[in-house]
C-alpha cells in the first residue's frame, strides 16, 4: 500500500498519485479509470491548463472507489491569477471536476510582481476557510517566492510542487520546504517526456535509458522508472510519474516490495547535473 504523508493542516496525502499532463480526454478517462480500479493508485494530480479536468472527474466519479478515498488535485492557472479570478477559476474547475471538492488546490506558477501573487494566495486562503478544498499550496516556487507568502498570508502552503528527478534534486528547497513545514512534491519525476515541446529546450528524456538506474534496476528486478520512483518515495518527496499506458501505470505503483542501499542512494545522487526540462520559476513575467 502507498504511504500516507500528513500535510501541515492534518490533511493525509498518498505518498504516490497519477499525473495527467500531456493526456488528452479520452486517455486521461481510460488512465484514471484503470490506476484506480485495477492499480491501486488512490491519488490524481491534474490543472487547469491541462484542459482534461473533465476527463479525471468523470473517471473519480465513475470508478468503483468512494470519492472520499481519493486524493484529487488541481492547479490555479497564471491567467486567473488575482482575488475574484481566482475563486471564478476555482469554481469552474470544480464544475468541469464534477465534484464538490478538490482535496489540494495549487498555484500553478508563482508571478513576478508579487501584489497579484499575493492577492491570489489570500483568495486560496478564503477557498479553504469555505472547506471546497481541504488543503491549498503552491507549485514551482523557490524559497523567496514562500517566503513573500510566509510575509503576507495566514497559511502556510500545504504543499511545493517542483520538477525534480535525479539530474534536479532541488536540495535548496527540499530544505526551505521541510524548514517550514511545506511537503516537496515531485514534478516530472522521471525526467519528463520525450515529446515535451515546452521549456528552455526539448530535450530528450536520458534518465529512463541511464546505465546507472538501469544497472541499480536490474539488481533488484526493476526497471529504471522503479528507481527513481522509489528515489522519490525514500527522500520523503510526495511522487505523480505520468503515464497512460496500463503496464507503466502498474509497474509505477510497485515499488513497495525493495529498498534502495544507502550506497544507490549516493550513486544517484552523482546524476545531479542540475538540468531542467521545464522552465525556471523565475522566467515566469
Ligand atoms: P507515457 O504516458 O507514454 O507512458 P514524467 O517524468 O513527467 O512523469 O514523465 C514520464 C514520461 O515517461 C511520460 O512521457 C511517460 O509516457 C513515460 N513513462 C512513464 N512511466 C514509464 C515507465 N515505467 N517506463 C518508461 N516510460 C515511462
């Protein structure tokens, strides 16, 4: 079973969830269906901007476990940003979900001029104060970006969702994070997707095919994707790899049954070459 991480707020998240980005409807609906029904998954992160929030609702509501089960996020996109587009976004997200509440609504991208940033934690603040999402937080945002938001809001994020994967370990604020109670969420986990169109460069994914994951793999019978995967899960980090195909989705919820060695942990940690496939938080305008 996947373990559970208790948020700042007592809020529990499973430790491993099931991310869409990249999915279109009609394999986002067959993917959620299947990680819930046949995998075990019990946690989907999906946004806004995805444009499939409709497909992951529809396959939560239809599936056969009871909603209350499920760990369902969303994400607030840039261009809502501000106090009344904020909670306007929130409720047409819902709408499109189906569903009468989000378990963590995220701010997709921290904003440079930190007024409409601020504006629109405060308004996060009051979608958690009116219980239609049971814990709020922030993705891709470095220490100063939590740090305006310790300045000015109430709440602490529950929750930072960052790329990270061996070549961006994001020591920095894996640590600022654990400081102040925040939990470090992984995004982009296996290194991203070949077919990523997005960001400085699309740069081919070279980590599922690295000799050295693929070599700690095979001595505990497991592919590359198992490790990095239990990379995550050992460093505490909440974990969402991405898949729609039915042998991915299950081979990516096994890896509950082996350890990786402090000595594996060490190796990887040599992969650090602090690459990113997606942009930096603060080329956002
Ligand atoms: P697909 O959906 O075609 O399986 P991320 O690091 O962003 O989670 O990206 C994972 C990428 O790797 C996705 O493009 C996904 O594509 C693919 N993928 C997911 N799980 C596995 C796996 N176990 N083995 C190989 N590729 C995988």
């Amino acid at each position: 079973p996947v373990p559970l991480i208790t948020l700042n707020n007592g809020v529990r998240m499973p430790q491993l969830g099931l991310g869409v980005w990249q999915a279109g409807d009609a394999d986002t609906e067959r993917a959620v269906r299947f990680a819930i029904d046949e995998a075990g998954y019990r946690h989907i992160d999906t946004a806004r901007i995805y444009g499939n929030e409709a497909a992951v609702g529809k396959a939560v509501r239809e599936s056969s476990v009871p909603r209350e089960e499920i760990f369902v996020t969303t994400k607030l996109w840039n261009a809502d940003q501000g106090d009344g587009s904020t909670i306007a976004a929130f409720d047409a997200s819902l709408q499109r979900l189906g569903l009468d509440y989000v378990d963590l609504y995220l701010i997709h991208w921290p904003l440079k001029g930190s007024d409409r940033f601020i504006e629109t934690w405060l308004a996060l603040e009051k979608l958690l104060a009116s219980g239609r999402t049971r814990a709020i937080g922030v993705a891709n945002n470095k220490p100063h970006h939590l740090q305006t938001l310790f300045e000015h809001g109430s709440v602490v994020p529950a929750v930072n969702q960052i790329e990270l994967h061996p070549h961006l370990p994001q020591h920095l604020t894996r640590e600022f994070d654990e400081d102040h109670g925040v939990v470090t969420e992984s995004w982009s986990p296996l290194g991203g997707s070949d077919r990523q169109g997005w960001g400085p460069a699309s740069k081919p994914n070279t980590l599922l095919g690295d000799p050295l994951l693929t070599g700690i793999g095979a001595a505990h019978g497991k592919t590359a994707a198992q490790v990095m995967i239990r990379w995550h899960i050992q460093n505490g980090l909440v974990v969402i790899p991405k898949s729609v195909h039915e042998d991915r989705i299950r081979q990516n919820i096994d890896v509950f049954d082996f350890e990786l060695t402090g000595g594996e942990i060490e190796q990887i940690a040599g992969l650090d070459n602090g690459q990113r496939v997606g942009k930096d938080p603060d080329d956002f305008v």
